[in-house]
C-alpha cells in the first residue's frame, strides 16, 4: 500500500538517531520543523542568519524532554561567499561524519511587481538566496549525506514553481529552478541511496505568506506546526526509495 505523505502517520521516536540540517529555521515553517523533528528523536542542525533567533530555538529544543542537543549554523545566504560554504560542509563532516537530511528551507518573496517593472538587483538577490545557495550548499553537503545509509534532501517549491502567475517575478522563477534542480539530482542519483524531492507546503500561516498577501485572513490559514507530516515522510525511513517526486502538501 503507498503512503499518503499529507497523512502519513508515525511513532514518536521515527527520526531518532538521524542528523538533520534544515535551512531557514529561525521562522516560521522552518522552525516548527525543527522543533518537530527534535521531539521525534533528530539531532537537528539549525541554519539562520540571526544568531539571536537561532540561540532562542536552541534553548527551546534542549528543553524539550529526550531530545537530542541540537547545533547550529550561522551563514547569511544573501552575502555569505564560497569559504564560508566550504567551511559549513567541512564543519559537519569533522562533527557528525556524516549527515542523514538536508532541507532546503531558507526562502526570501523578493518584489510582487511585473517583469516590466522588477528591479535587477532584487532579482539577482531572490535567485541567489532561494536557488543558487541551495545548490552550493547541496554540492558542499554531498559528501556527508554519502556518508549516511539513507540520506535525504527535501527542496521547498511553490504553486508558483509550476505555473508562471504574474507579477510572482524573481520568486517563482527560483522555485520553478528548485524543481529542475531536485530532478536533476534525482536522476543523477538512481543508482545510489540518496534521494531528492521537492514539498509544496501550500498557504501556511508565515511572515512571506503574509507579506504575500497581507489583506488575507490568516486564522483561516493552516499554521506551520500543522503541515509537517510530509517532511517527517520524506526524512523518514518510510520513504527510502522515494525520488525525484514533487508533494503538494494541502
Ligand atoms: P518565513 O517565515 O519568512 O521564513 C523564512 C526563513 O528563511 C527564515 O528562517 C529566514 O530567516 C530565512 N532566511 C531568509 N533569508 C535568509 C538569508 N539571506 N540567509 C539565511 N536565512 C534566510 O517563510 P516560510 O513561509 O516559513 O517559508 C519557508 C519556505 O516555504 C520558503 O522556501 C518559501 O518559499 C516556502 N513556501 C511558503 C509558503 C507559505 O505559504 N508560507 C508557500 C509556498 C512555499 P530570518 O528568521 O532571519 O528572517
């Protein structure tokens, strides 16, 4: 019988003893992830920017009972250069040996603007933060994930990573980059244990869904610690095999 990732169910130990590295988790869909993953067992590495956010959900994971004693990495996507990178891959390998998942989580909205009118700058910028990082990072982390029995990548896309809605500019053309990225490794990857795919989250209750829409009501929104059953799936080993999908998550 195949699983339904929206509805995937699982023990409450299902990632224990996996490292996990997740990008972007001083906020929103990110953190809850985070938060998620380390109560099911993940010692979990915490990427940001701001070391204040990161610190506050360090603490509030080591005091979560039984959850393992996570880290973290500060590098600012939008600035930081190859050595930095470098120095994240290496970091881990010299820490952990090895790493069981990596989630590309870490995104910027960028303008809302027409293609006419959208600044080069901001453009360069979104492409950077939400498309070129995630593929360096991914390059420096492969020879730790090849080091893990199961590993795990998960690419964060969008409905507008498949459909070219206007005025979604810089945005949507980086997730629909994210999807041919994740493909590609997919299909690079068949004949060995790593496997890469992308989540849809659909509408989440977060600072871009609200900077995105600011006049939407939010309560009718589904809050980030509600959607996070596709991701535990897809870090899980009741997902081994599965490659080169795409989830609509709602
Ligand atoms: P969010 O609440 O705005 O969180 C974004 C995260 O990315 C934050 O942790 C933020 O760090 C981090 N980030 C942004 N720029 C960064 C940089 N230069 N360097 C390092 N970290 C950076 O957004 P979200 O809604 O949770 O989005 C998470 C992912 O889901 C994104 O990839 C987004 O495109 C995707 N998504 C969201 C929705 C939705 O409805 N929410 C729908 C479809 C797809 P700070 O805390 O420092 O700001």
């Amino acid at each position: 019988m195949s699983i339904d990732p929206k509805t995937y169910e699982y023990a409450n130990d299902v990632l224990k003893g996996r490292i996990i590295l997740i990008t972007g988790a001083t906020d929103g869909i990110g953190k809850a992830l985070a938060l998620h993953a380390a109560t099911l067992g993940a010692q979990v590495i915490l990427h940001g920017r701001n070391t204040g956010k990161l610190e506050a959900i360090y603490d509030e994971i080591e005091s979560i009972d039984g959850a393992p004693r996570p880290s973290i990495a500060v590098l600012d996507l939008a600035t930081a250069d190859g050595d930095a990178y470098s120095a994240l891959g290496k970091s881990i390998e010299d820490e952990f040996g090895r790493l069981d998942g990596l989630v590309h989580n870490a995104g910027i909205l960028g303008q809302r603007l027409s293609l006419e009118q959208y600044d080069p700058g901001e453009w360069q910028k979104v492409l950077h933060v939400n498309l070129t990082a995630p593929f360096v990072i991914t390059q420096q982390l492969i020879p730790a994930l090849r080091n893990s029995e199961d590993p795990s990548i998960i690419f964060t896309s969008s409905g507008v990573g498949r459909v070219g809605k206007p005025f979604w500019g810089a945005y949507s053309v980086s997730k629909f980059g994210t999807e041919s990225m994740s493909q590609i490794l997919a299909n690079e990857n068949r004949h060995t244990s790593l496997r890469s795919n992308c989540i849809n989250p659909g509408p989440v209750r977060t600072n871009m869904r609200l900077e995105a829409y600011p006049a939407e009501d939010r309560d009718a929104l589904k809050k980030p610690g509600e959607i996070l059953a596709a991701y535990v799936y897809l870090l899980g080993p009741d997902s081994k095999g599965v490659t080169g999908e795409s989830f609509d998550i709602q």
